[in-house]
C-alpha cells in the first residue's frame, strides 16, 4: 500500500468517525432526557432566518477582510517585504479585523431587537 493513500483515508475516517460520535451521542441524549420525563421542546432545532444573516454577514465580511489583505499583502511585496510573510499576515490581519468588525455589527443589531 502506497503511502500517500493512507493520508486521504485518514483524513476521511476521521471526519467520519467525528460525525458519528457526535450524532451517536446526541442520540443518547435525547433518549436519556426522554426517559427521565424531560420537555420534548428542548430538541426543537428550527431554521432561525436570523442566524442565516448574521452567518452571512460574517462570511462577506471575512471574504472582503482577506480580498483587502492580499491587495496590502501585494503593496507589501511591491515595497519590498518578503512574499512569505507579507501575504499570509496580512490575510489574517484583515480577516480577523473583517471578523471582529462582524462580531460588533451583530451584536448592535441583536441589541436593536
């Protein structure tokens, strides 16, 4: 057996194996707080519009903090910075200022309701 086959097999059997403890385990659960006489309203899990926006919202927001961070991360090599470091730096700079500017924004709209 090649090795680079073992690294995707791995890789997927992991994933798989995450998923299914964690449905296995909710699971049980569930049936234990049935068992012992719990509401049935605790397992309600509806779509909520809501979360759809505020999910969006971060996800545009941390795309347009790292389109900005290449376009500084390029102005940085043009300067004359290393392109190994300019780059990925300013990718996390500005997506993580992309993310916490998400994060201040949903929580003003939250406080608004």
């Amino acid at each position: 057996m090649q090795v680079e086959i073992i690294v995707p097999l791995a890789l997927f059997a992991s994933i798989f194996g995450i998923i299914y403890v964690f449905l296995s385990t909710r699971n049980k659960e569930r049936l234990a707080l049935i068992e012992k006489g719990a509401d049935a309203s605790l397992f309600k899990t509806g779509f909520d519009k809501r979360m759809y926006g505020f999910v969006s919202l971060h996800i545009a927001l941390l795309a347009i903090g790292i389109g900005i961070g290449v376009l500084l991360g390029n102005v940085l090599d043009v300067s004359g910075m290393d392109e190994e470091i300019a780059y990925p730096a300013m990718v996390f700079i500005c997506g993580g200022f992309g993310l916490l500017a998400g994060f201040f924004i949903s929580r003003k709209l939250q406080s608004k309701e």
